[in-house]
C-alpha cells in the first residue's frame, strides 16, 4: 500500500501544483480549505461577495478555473484513499478469517509486523493473544496477506504431529480417567437413592420435610458430609429424574418386542422406592373380609439410612402386626418404624370405627327382634279371639 499522507502535506502538494498554474491559485490555496482547492466556487453565498466588495462577474474574472494539472491531482488523491481504505477493510476481513478458523494460539499475527517506517501498526477492535509474527504478514498489499493462511496451515500441521505420536498414551490416560469417574458417578446414585428411599416416607404435612425440594437440599447435604462432593438440590432432582427416565426407556424397549433385552440401571433400588410410594398402590386396602396389606418389602442389598426420628419401641408394636399377618412372610420388618407408626394409628381409628359400628348393629338387632316378637304375639292374640268367635256361633247354632 502506498505511504499515508497527511492533510498537511497534501495541501502543500496542492500549492505546488497551483502555484505553476497561476499566482491566483497558489494565494487561494493558502487561505481556502483542502475540499475546496483553494478556489471560490458556488458554495460562496452572494451576500458575503457583496459584502467583501465583489461582484460574481468580477469574482469570475479574479479566480481563474481548474487547471488541468490540479484536476489529475484531486483524482489521483481520491483513488488513493479510496485504495488505502479498501486495503484496511481486506486486512481487517482476512484477520477476522483466520481467528475463526484457527486458535489464538495459532494465529500468526502480530501488530508489529514487518512494516514500513511511516506506517502505523493495524489496531483491531477485537483484542487477541498475539504470537511470533508471521513474515508473510505486512509485506505489502492483500495479495502477500492472503498467503499467510498458508503459512498457518503449515506451522499448524507441524505443530501436530508429536500430538498424534502421544495420541495413544492420553487416549488410555482418558479412558482410565473416564472409567473412575463413571464409578464415582455410580456410587454417588447409588447413595442418593438409598437416600431419597429413607426420607421419602417423610415428605408431606405435618412431616419432617414439607416437599421434595426441603428434602433434596437434605439429601444433598448428606452427600456432602459422606462423599465430599459438593452438590445442590436441584442436581439431585434432576439426577434422579435422569435415573427415572432411563429407567422407563430401558423398560419400555424391553416390553417391545422385536428389541434386545437391555439392562436397566439401579433396578433393585426404583423398585423399593416404588414400594413405598402410595400413589402408584396403596400399602393397606380394606374388603369385605377387613384390613389387608397387599405389598411387601422387596429385598435390597442396601442397608437403608435410620432416621432421626424413628424409635425402636414403635417397630415391634402389637398393633402394627395386624396388617402383616396377611402377607407372605409376617417376620419381614417394615423399612422404617416412621410408616409403621402412621399405620398404628390409621389401625387404632379403624378398630374404634368398627367397635361403634358393631354397637350400633347390636342395638338395631335387638330393636328390630322385639318389634318382631310384639308383632308375632298379637297376631296369635287376635287369632285366638277370632277362632272363639266362631266357636261361639257353631255352639248357638247347634242348640237351637
């Protein structure tokens, strides 16, 4: 690109130029701005010509025309800044290309590059790491800069190559770093299901925990205090809904037919915390016959986590085996004494509900037998009267 001139030296070029043409010109330039050229065209208004003595007859003849000298050189002055610009806009684009098809660690360049003296360094708006400059880079005019994406290509493709001879010690350190944390993962799940299992029976009115998200920040917190691993309730939600769905695509392939049994992840622990959900079937239901407990506790190699509240004395009360002794196998304990208590109670309502209902039964028994007997007593009554009756009037009619 060619040098930048200043306003200054292009007015001086100017007055050089108009001072060979005419003396006119040369006075004009000194005292008229660059756009103007030192000439007095119709941008002057009539009433300051006036003013100043001058006439546009008088002004016409006073300040000769362009000369064609002049005219060349406004031409040339307008391409040139046309080119410089043009020039800045290509620099700007190629850098703007090649930051995102490379890396800053890549990109070979730098606002010191091999430039002339008077030439400023190209700033761009947007600020990057620099490198070592490329010397393709500056070397004048786009054409030069165009070749530097070469040179990038080359010192990237040379870059790489002791990062493929490495490729098969970072891909096993990888996987190996990958396998410990899937087991981390894993066992953290593991926890937090157990976990959700031993506080979900507490959820509710009146409870520890007013709703699920009082007891995911609990849960969270017990992660913390065992594992170490910082996290917070809502992660714990949403991996267990993730756990969830897993569950539900992996059992709904295996339902399909036509597809591969698949495996489904932390199967023994969903299947106990369904127990325990009322929503999906009730753990007591009532018949004609009574009370009768239809689930049973599924066997989980886990141990569950005691709770705070629980008290050895309520787990073996007398009460709570009612409803067990219809199920499959009465030794089996219940998986937290907090449920059995709630069951001691709804059991001690029903049995008072049914003693009043019994009494009730008795009295409208014993009322509706003697209105039976009264009713049974009189007819036999009036059937007597009505048979002496008719005794009467057979012995009436024999004697006479």
């Amino acid at each position: 690109m060619a040098r930048r001139f200043s306003r200054c030296h292009e007015q001086n070029v100017l007055r050089k130029y108009a001072a060979d043409s005419s003396g006119f010109c040369g006075w004009a330039v000194r005292s008229c701005p660059r756009k103007e050229l030192g000439y007095a065209r119709s941008s002057l208004a009539p009433d300051k010509s006036e003013e100043a003595g001058l006439s546009t007859s008088k002004l016409a003849t006073v300040i000769p025309a362009k000369s064609d000298r002049v005219l060349d050189l406004e031409r040339r002055l307008d391409l040139e800044q046309k080119r410089r610009r043009k020039a800045e806009r290509e620099r700007y684009r190629l850098r703007e290309s090649l930051g995102r098809a490379f890396s800053s660690d890549q990109i070979n360049v730098l606002e010191k590059g091999t430039m002339s003296a008077n030439r400023a360094p190209f700033k761009s708006i947007h600020k990057r790491p620099t490198c070592k400059p490329c010397p393709c880079f500056y070397a004048g005019g786009v054409e030069k800069q165009v070749e530097t994406s070469r040179c990038l290509s080359a010192d990237i493709a040379t870059a790489e190559i002791p990062e493929r001879a490495l490729g098969s010690h970072e891909a096993t350190s990888a996987s190996e770093t990958r396998e410990c944390s899937l087991q981390g993962v894993s066992g953290e799940t593991k926890l937090l299901l157990d976990l959700y299992a031993s506080y979900f029976p507490q959820v509710g009115p009146l409870k520890k925990f007013r709703n699920k998200k009082a007891m995911f920040e609990k849960i969270a917190t017990d992660i913390n205090n065992k594992l170490g691993v910082m996290r917070t309730g809502e992660q714990c939600c949403s991996r267990y809904k993730t756990v969830l769905k897993r569950k539900n695509v992996a059992a709904g392939k295996n339902n399909t037919s036509g597809c591969s049994p698949q495996e489904v992840p932390y199967e023994a622990e969903l299947e106990k915390i369904k127990w325990l959900d009322d929503s999906l079937e009730p753990e007591v239901v009532r018949d004609a016959s009574g009370v009768v407990s239809k689930k049973t506790c599924p066997q989980s190699s886990t141990e569950s986590v005691p709770l705070a509240g629980s008290s050895s004395s309520t787990s073996h009360s007398p009460s709570s085996s009612v409803g067990q002794d219809d199920t499959p196998d009465s030794k089996r304990k219940r998986p937290n004494s907090a449920r059995e208590l709630h069951l001691q109670t709804f059991f001690e309502k029903m049995k008072e509900l049914d003693e009043r209902r019994a009494e009730r039964k008795a009295e409208r028994d014993s009322k509706r037998e003697e209105r039976r007997l009264a009713k049974t007593q009189r007819r036999e009554e009036m059937h007597k009267e009505k048979m002496n009756l008719l005794r009467e009037i057979f012995n009436l009619k024999k004697n006479e």
